[in-house]
C-alpha cells in the first residue's frame, strides 16, 4: 500500500517536473533568505545563475573569450 503510494507520488512529480523543481528552488531561496539575509542570498543566486550561464555557453561550444568579450569591456591588446 505504501509503496503504491509512493510510485504515484513519484508519477505526479514526473509529470509537473517544471513546477516541482520550480517549488524547490523557491524553498530553498526562502530558507537562504530567513538564515543569511536578502541581499547575501541575492549575490548566491547571481553567481549561480551566472555558473549556469557560462556552463551553458561552453556546452553549445560558444569561444570563451568571445563570451567574454560580450559581457566584460574589450581589453587593450599589447
């Protein structure tokens, strides 16, 4: 009985993957938010959002340093 239950809840997870990864998040950012405050909480998720950015970028094979280039100023080249 329990492990019916349990494989249906797992089921309905499966299906609303978008909404539960979505609920997951927006409780563990209230956690981070109530125990170190908004504005070290905000600089967590910054970095993080920005580690999944660059990820992304170099699993499509993106050139780093145009990447680079695209979100800091150009350097002067000697």
């Amino acid at each position: 009985m329990a492990k019916e239950k349990f494989l249906e809840f797992i089921q309905i997870l499966e299906e609303n993957k978008g909404k539960t990864i979505g609920t997951i998040i927006g409780f563990v950012i209230a956690i981070l938010v109530l125990t170190i405050g908004f504005f070290r909480t905000l600089f967590i998720v910054l970095c993080t959002w920005f580690g999944f950015y660059l990820g992304k970028k170099k699993d499509n094979q993106e050139d780093f340093r145009e990447i680079l280039d695209r979100i800091l100023p150009p350097g002067r080249e000697k």
